[in-house]
C-alpha cells in the first residue's frame, strides 16, 4: 500500500502547514505526469513519516494551483511549514526529490 497522500483544495492548506510536503501537481492527461507517477509513490514510501508526499489533480482542484502559480505540469514543489521552499518543473528523477527532502529534512 501506498504512503502516497491526495492533495485536495479543501485539505491543501491544512496538510502544507506543519513539518516537509512535496506536491505533484498534475492531471491525468498529461504524459509527462504519468511517468511521474510512480517515480512519486516511490519517494512517498521511501520518506513515510518524515515527509508528506503525493499528488494534486489540477483539473479536479484548481485553487492551490492557481494560488502558487502553477503554470505547466507536472510541477512539484516543496514546502516546509506551509511556506514554499524549492520548486521543480517537468519530469524529475527520484534521486533528485530525495536529494531536495534530505536537504530540508537536515539528513545527509
């Protein structure tokens, strides 16, 4: 079973605030975001309970989107305490988004 978390609109806020996430925003017609995908869960298992790490649907929840300026997908940014910290856009590579959260987590 996945660690991977569902960002919503509603629960967006509410989720960021307190302690590391890295959002995917995304949507499910975009190739680019399909091999994204598990490249996500993997990272969200690898960092269960120390960081939040899942996916946002764009078409489904465009307020968060917006608000952040979201302009192409996938997008996945990082935030630490509900303030955003680093951003990646296009496809990205595990090792990288580990390599961002271990650097925010204060690990080596």
């Amino acid at each position: 079973m996945s660690n991977e978390q569902v960002f919503t609109d509603a629960n967006f806020d509410e989720l960021v605030s307190k302690g590391v996430s890295l959002v995917d925003f995304w949507a499910p017609w975009c190739g680019p975001c399909k091999m994204q995908g598990p490249i996500v869960e993997k990272t969200a298992e690898k960092f269960e309970g120390k960081a939040l790490v899942g996916k946002m649907n764009v078409d489904e929840n465009p307020g968060a989107p917006m608000r952040y300026g979201v302009r192409a997908i996938p997008t996945l940014i990082l935030f630490k305490d509900g303030k955003e910290v680093n951003r990646f856009t296009g496809l990205q590579q595990e090792g990288q988004l580990s390599e961002a959260l271990n650097q925010l987590l204060g690990a080596n």
